[in-house]
C-alpha cells in the first residue's frame, strides 16, 4: 500500500496546514507483529486536537479501503467526535469531509447538534448544500424518511 501514502498524505497534511502551521505528520513503521500508525499534530494534549486527529485518521482509512474496493463508500461520524473542538476546526472539518468524499465518491454522514452546525456556519462553513432535513411525520402513514418501524 506505499503508493496510497504520498497521495493520502498529501491531503492529509494540506487539512493540517489550513488548521495551523506546525511540524504534522503521519509516519508509517512496520512492527513484527502489527503497522504502527502515529499522526502527529502540535500542541496534541487536548481533547479536541485528540479528536482531529481521529477524523484525520478515519477520513485516511475510509479513502483507501474504499479506493481498493474493500471499505463502504461513506464514513458516519457522532456527533461526539466534533465534542471539545473549536468552531473554526470543526468548519474546516466538515468542509475537508465534504471536498475529500465527493472527490472520491464517497458519502461523508455526520450526527450534529444543529447548534454546533450553527458556529461552525458562522466561520464560513455553507452547510446548505449538504444537510438533509428528516421528515417526522406522526401520522398513520408516517415515520422517518418515509419508513414506519
């Protein structure tokens, strides 16, 4: 799997540069037994740095198992993931998600407090294009996208 490196590291990183500009990385070390990963992001010690790089890391592995045909061609993420982040992060985020998954023909679902959509709006994120609104119906005939369980 090199060859996915260089090209997944690259957008990787690039999501790290509009973020800050630090010394990142993702480093690769083959053990006996198992593959070391370790993605290295400045001042990591926070919770919603922590959760940063679990998104990186997450976006990386979906993108390459889908690229070989051995993944799903979406991602879903809890809202917990984006818990302890700052606005700017989770706008930038959610706008990575969305670049990276179309690109690759991919689905990028995320569950989010509306409120936390909100501020990650007002950094610039345009939420719009992307936000399916679920139809609750309490009728006889209704239910959730049109599905009664």
């Amino acid at each position: 799997m090199r060859w996915f490196i260089p090209d997944t590291y690259s957008w990787r990183r690039s999501a790290s540069d509009r973020r800050r500009s630090d010394s990142s990385y993702l480093a690769f070390q083959a053990r006996r037994s198992h593959l070391e990963i370790e993605l290295k992001l400045e001042a990591d010690d926070s919770t919603g740095i922590s959760n940063m790089k679990m998104f990186c890391f997450d976006l990386t592995w979906a993108v390459i198992a889908h690229r070989v045909g051995r993944g799903p061609d979406f991602l879903v993420h809890d809202s917990k993931l984006y818990d302890g982040v700052d606005e700017r992060q989770v706008a930038r985020a959610l706008e990575l998600a969305a670049r990276v998954t179309e690109e690759e023909g991919m689905q990028y679902v995320v569950t989010m407090n509306s409120d936390d959509l909100t501020k990650a709006q007002r950094t610039g994120f345009d939420a719009h294009p992307y936000v399916i609104t679920p139809r609750l119906d309490d009728s006889e005939t209704g239910g959730l996208f049109g599905f009664r369980f």
